[in-house]
C-alpha cells in the first residue's frame, strides 16, 4: 500500500532522510520509531505529498506521489503531530468540510460522523466553535477527519500526544478496525510502549538513516523495543 523506495530529502547541505527504503503492506499497523531530528516528519510529509524530495520514489496503491499526487492524496489521509484546524468553524462544519473533499455521500458521512464522535466522545461539542476546543478536543476531531472517509492509507505524526487514556484506546481500536478492512497504518510515535503492543511491524531510524525494520518480534528479539530502541542510541554515542 506504501512503498518508500530510496528516499532522500535534504535541507541545503543537511540530510534529513538518506535513501530511506520501506514496504506498508494492506492490513498492517507499522510503527515508525526515533528520536527528535531523526527524519520521521520529513519522511511522512514526503508520503503524503507535502514535502518534495530530492531522490528516490513513493508508491502510495501502487501509483507515483510525484506523477499523480491527487490521486495518491484521494487514497490517504494524514494526521500531522499539530493539527492545524480552522477555529471559525463549528466542528460538524469541518467534518462536512473535509467529507466534501473526499466526495463522501450525505449517508455514508452521517454514518461515520454518528459513529466516529461516539466513539471519541465529542458528539455533543460538535455544534460548538473548533475555537473553543481544548487540544485533545481538536485532536479527536482531527482523528475522525482522518478515518472517516475510509482511506486506503493512514498517515499519523505522533497520533497519542494529547489524548486522553480512553480516547488512545478508541484510537488504537480503529486503526485496527481499518486494517481489518484493507487500510495499512503507517506512524511515527516516542510511545514504545504502545508500538510494542500494537505494531505489526517496526521501522527505527536515527540521523535520517534506517537502522532496523521487520515485524516487531524480530526487531525486539528476547528484549523490550524500549531496549533496543535504547541500545541503538548508546551505540551512536
């Protein structure tokens, strides 16, 4: 579903992703790990077509970024770590709003909306200006933007900063729910724990470069991800 196939990405003379290659399969949840610096914004803005890079190729379905990003944008949806959302609107406007640009019908967005702000809690906010929402407000709200047109792909920066203990459990139960249905997961997060728990696979990256990937047995070995996430570090030092 996603394919990163020697990716580099430069800002003047630093490189932030060097000639990075990784394959999202459908029905999986994949954990993009590292520290702060390490390249994994870059990476996931490039994936989504917002960022132009200097080498390599991104597959999104099959289909170029750099050829036919629209189309590639049509089969995604992207979360960044600081959602950005339009605070003149009322909640349920930007719902409609981003149900438009995908060309989602009047049911099937009643549907999702109905089950989506259930499902995180923020049914009755929804008439309220995105102004006066508190961050895990709007991080909820984006939450449901991005599932709700049920893209092939999901792209999260940071998915579970700001999110209440119940509303990262909701989280967690829907990108299960959409890669039963066919969707890969691909995020980044500094929340091992979680990536241990919840990722099919894992991708650990430092300086840009990919230091270890594979499903997450084969990458945590006999030790927790928070051991060799922390081994890998020493060895850099």
């Amino acid at each position: 579903m996603l394919e990163i196939k020697n990716l580099t990405k430069k800002y003047g003379d630093k490189i932030a992703v060097d000639d990075l290659s990784l394959e999202i399969h459908s029905g999986e949840i994949y954990g993009f790990i590292g520290h702060n610096g390490a390249g994994k914004t870059t990476t996931i803005k490039c994936c989504c077509g917002l960022m132009e890079f200097d080498s390599g190729e991104i597959y999104v379905d099959g289909i170029s970024i750099k050829e036919d990003p629209l189309e590639c944008k049509r089969r995604l949806s992207y979360l960044p770590d600081n959602p950005d959302l339009y605070g003149f609107m009322s909640g349920i406007k930007y719902l409609n709003f981003v149900a438009d640009i995908y060309g989602m019908s009047v049911e099937d967005r009643e549907e999702q909306i109905h089950k989506l702000s259930d499902m995180f809690g923020i049914t009755e906010d929804l008439a309220q200006p995105i102004s006066s929402y508190s961050h895990g407000m709007k991080q909820k709200l984006a939450l449901i933007s991005a599932f709700m047109h049920k893209p092939k792909l999901v792209l999260l920066d940071e998915p579970f900063v700001g999110l209440d203990p119940m509303a990262a459990h909701r989280m967690k139960e829907e990108m299960r729910n959409a890669c039963k249905e066919g969707a890969a997961v691909f995020f980044s997060t500094h929340v091992l724990e979680v990536a241990e728990k919840l990722c099919d696979k894992i991708a650990i990256i430092r300086d840009g470069k990919l230091i270890i990937s594979g499903t997450t047995e084969e990458v945590r070995g006999a030790e927790s991800l928070e051991d060799v996430f922390l081994s890998l570090e020493e060895d850099n030092d």
